[in-house]
C-alpha cells in the first residue's frame, strides 16, 4: 500500500490538473482529508504532510480526534455528516465547518450553544440537485424550475444568515455515487450556478463557496467549480464500513 504523504501527493498533482484544465488557481480550493474511521495515527502522517483541514462525520470520533489532537492549533476539523439536534454540542465545540446543514432547526440549536462557548462555526448549506432519495440536504430539482423548493431553501438561508456565531460559507452537495461523468458534470455545474443564483436574491449573503467533489469525482467537481474537496479513500485507503 502507498504510504499517506505520497497517496496526499498524488491528490494534490490531480487536483492542480484539474484546476488547471478549468483555469482556476489551484490555491482557490481546499482540500479536506475525510479521515473518518481512520486512526490519530494517519490524521499526523497527512497533517504532517501538510494537510490543516480534516473531515469526520461521527460526533464521538470528532470529540475524541479533537481532544486527542488539540496541541496541533491550526488544524480545522470538519463535520461532514448528518447531525442529529442531541449531538449537536460535539459540532459546537469542536467543529470549524460543518458541512451539512440541512434545517434552520438545527442551525438554531448550534447556535444557542455557539453563543455559550463563544465559538464561531462556519457553515455550509447542503442541497440535493441531483433528486436522488437517499441524498440529505434542501431538495432542489431541479431548481431552476421547482420554485417552490428553491423557495423554502431562500426564506431557510434568509433565517439562519440572522443567527449569532454561525456563518454562511456556501453550499455543499453529494452526487450519486455511481453517476456517469457527464451526469456529474451537469450536477456540480448546476450547483455552481445555485450559488451565483441565491445571492441576487438575499441581501447580506457573501460569495458562496462549494464544498463538492470526492475521492470518485473531485476533478470533475473541480472543473465546475469547487472551493472545497472532500477526500477520503484516495488518501487514507478503502474504509471497511459506511
Ligand atoms: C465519507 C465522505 C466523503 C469522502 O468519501 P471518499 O469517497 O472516501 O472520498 C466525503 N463527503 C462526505 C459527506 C462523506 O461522508
């Protein structure tokens, strides 16, 4: 097997491609190592290896991983997963991002508890352009038609802009997993287009940044678009459970 600092290495070459090929600055995107499941053990040999943003999606892992890495001050921990409202306190206290936020409930309860640790967390809002039933987020498709969808997701942004502590980054979405290129093309292209939509309709939004793309399709997201790459097996190897 590879060994981390090369499997990094190798992403990086490709992501630069990518970033290349669509003209973009290859600074312009981040890559988070999604480092779920894995040990502390690997998260040093990347952090070593230059990576700062790292990603879980267990609130029990990213509690235990923070507290066992909190000497490492610059490193950002993002939640990638489903929150339930009774696990949101890990997020607040331990979180940089949090990439799924999917209802003004839970936004409200993180932050209430932000506001209390003095924490601030910076948020991306997950849709679903791609319709596919077992995909999270605010459902949107497509979104250029479903004016009703795209509705509830602006008067849901118009809310949470207004909470303390919590900041809008962008949007962030997962394709289907086994979707062909084209098909991933078109819905990372239609994301990318959604966030240039939303802020012609809300006042107080910043630019929105895009968190898409994984370890089977972070060139084409990239290409269309991404600010923000979530990448697990690539770097860390294949995982032996969801
Ligand atoms: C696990 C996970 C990833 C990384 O998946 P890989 O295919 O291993 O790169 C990215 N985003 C989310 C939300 C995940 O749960």
């Amino acid at each position: 097997m590879e060994l981390i600092p090369q499997t990094i290495q190798a992403v990086r070459d490709r992501m630069a491609q990518a970033a290349q090929y669509a003209q973009r600055n290859p600074d312009d995107i981040t890559l988070i190592a999604v480092s779920k499941q894995k040990p502390i053990a690997d998260i040093i040999a990347a952090y070593e290896a230059g990576v700062r943003h790292f990603g879980e999606n267990r609130t029990e892992e990213l509690a235990e991983k923070s507290i066992a890495l909190a000497h490492l001050t610059d490193l950002k921990w993002h939640f990638i997963g489903h929150l339930q409202s009774r696990q949101s306190q890990e997020v607040a206290k331990y979180a940089h991002y949090f990439h799924a936020l999917d209802r003004v409930s839970i936004a409200e309860h993180l932050s209430n508890q932000l506001t209390k640790l003095d924490r601030q967390l910076s948020v991306f809002i997950q849709v679903n352009v791609s319709g596919e039933a077992t995909k999270g987020g605010f459902i949107c498709h497509p979104w250029q038609t479903q004016s009703q969808q795209l509705e509830i997701l602006i008067q849901s942004i118009k809310q949470i802009v207004t909470l303390p502590n919590l900041s809008i980054q962008g949007l962030m979405t997962m394709a289907p997993w086994n979707a062909s290129d084209a098909t991933l093309h078109s819905i990372f292209k239609n994301m990318a287009e959604l966030a240039l939509y939303l802020p012609t309709q809300l006042s107080n939004l910043p630019i929105l940044q895009l968190s898409m793309g994984m370890s089977g399709d972070f060139e084409i997201a990239i290409m269309e678009g991404a600010t923000h790459v979530r990448v697990g097996s690539a770097i860390f190897g294949e995982r032996y459970s969801k």
